[in-house]
C-alpha cells in the first residue's frame, strides 16, 4: 500500500514543557534513539514495508502531530506505526539564538524480521552533512549546554553514550588521538560512557567552562592515557 500525505494526528501530552535558553544551535530535533517506544501488534500480518511521517516536535521533546506521507506496509499498521511515533523522545530543536523551539522532523519507521515488534524511528532523509554540523556544535558548547542536552538524553535512553551528541564527541576525540599518532581508538569508546558521565559532573561546578576542550578532552586524557 503506498499512501500520500493525508492525515495530522494530534498528540497532547500534559506533561509540563522544559524551557531551556542559552543552549548551542542551531540544530533540528534529533531523535533519542535508546528511548522506549510503543510496541506494535503484528499478528499474521507481514513484516515489510516502512512508513514516512512528518513529526511536530515540542520544545519538551516530546511529539506534538504526526503527519504520514508514505506508507507502504499491510493496511492496519499505520494506526500502531503512528503510536511508535508518537512515542518516540527527541533532542528539542534548538534556534540560532540558543532558544530551544518546537520543530519539525522528517522521520521513518521500518519494518522487517529484524525490528520484531519493536521498530524504531529514524531520520527520513539522512543529512550527509549532519555530522559535520554536529561537531562544530559541539566545539562551540559551554559546559551548562552539554549537561543540560546530557541530562534529557540520559533520562529517555538506556544507554546515552551511544546518543548522537556523545556518539560525536566522542569520535572527536578518537580522532584527534589517531591524527596525533596515538591507536587507543578502542580504548577511547571503552572509557567513553564513564568518561562522559565525569565531564558531566564537572561541567555542573563550572557551567560557563568550555566542554570540549576545557572539559570533556581532560577528562579523556585521564581516562586514557598515552
């Protein structure tokens, strides 16, 4: 089945949004991909097929409408693929001006064996620039915006080292260490997670401090040393 945009789902959460200012953008929201979603029913239905959905996501990263323009699975999925959605958590978006806004995502949700009853969104259109972008967030970051983007990422995944955000720092900092002649790559993801949960600590006594090279590097540098 293959369905043209058609439809916005309202979806009114009544929890109290989380108003932050003064955080590093701009950035659009970006999916929390550890966090839990809703189940889908799959019965005797095939497993096959996606759907692309635009997402209204709140300033509280949470999802607002849902508004599906393909759909290629069985008849009776989109109503549980809408839910999946629906469910999922984000990273707010984030203005020019450091104020995080409600903004819209491009997401999809496939299914296939793998996913089971348990598909997750992602990114639609994948932007091959995006990690690009996201580092040279990163290296303009005081240490109140990593702790504040920590801490929502932190509370909505089951492992917020691998989110986006920490994924990338972290990459960084591998490379940096390669580019200086120094193969511990291995050594930097396995102290990657304990070491991103100390910047975090240390950033709470100095907010206006430079995370990645005032902090997060240091930090790093202890973890493994050369």
């Amino acid at each position: 089945m293959l369905a043209t945009a058609r439809a916005v789902l309202p979806y009114v959460m009544l929890a109290t949004p989380v108003v932050a200012f003064g955080q590093t953008g701009p950035s659009d929201p970006q999916v929390i991909a550890g966090a839990q979603t809703a189940k889908i029913q799959i019965g005797q239905k095939k497993l096959a097929g996606h759907v692309i959905a635009t997402v209204r996501v709140g300033e509280d990263g949470r999802v607002r409408d849902v508004l599906i323009t393909e759909n290629t699975t069985e008849s009776g999925f989109e109503p549980q693929l809408v839910r999946v959605l629906q469910s999922a958590r984000f990273r707010p978006a984030i203005d020019a001006s450091g104020r995080v806004i409600e903004g819209n995502a491009e997401m999809k949700v496939e299914l296939r064996q793998g996913t089971g009853a348990e598909p997750k969104p992602m990114a639609a259109k994948p932007d091959s620039q995006l990690t690009e972008k996201e580092k040279a967030r990163i290296r303009k970051m005081r240490c109140s915006d990593f702790t504040w983007e920590w801490d929502l990422i932190r509370e909505a995944s089951d492992n917020p080292a691998t989110e986006f955000m920490p994924r990338i720092a972290t990459s960084m900092y591998a490379t940096a260490r390669t580019e200086a002649g120094e193969y511990v790559e291995s050594k930097v993801w396995k102290a990657a997670s304990k070491g991103l949960k100390e910047a975090a600590d240390q950033c709470r006594d100095e907010p206006g401090a430079v995370f990645w090279d005032g902090v997060f590097r240091s930090v790093m540098d202890e973890a493994v040393p050369k």
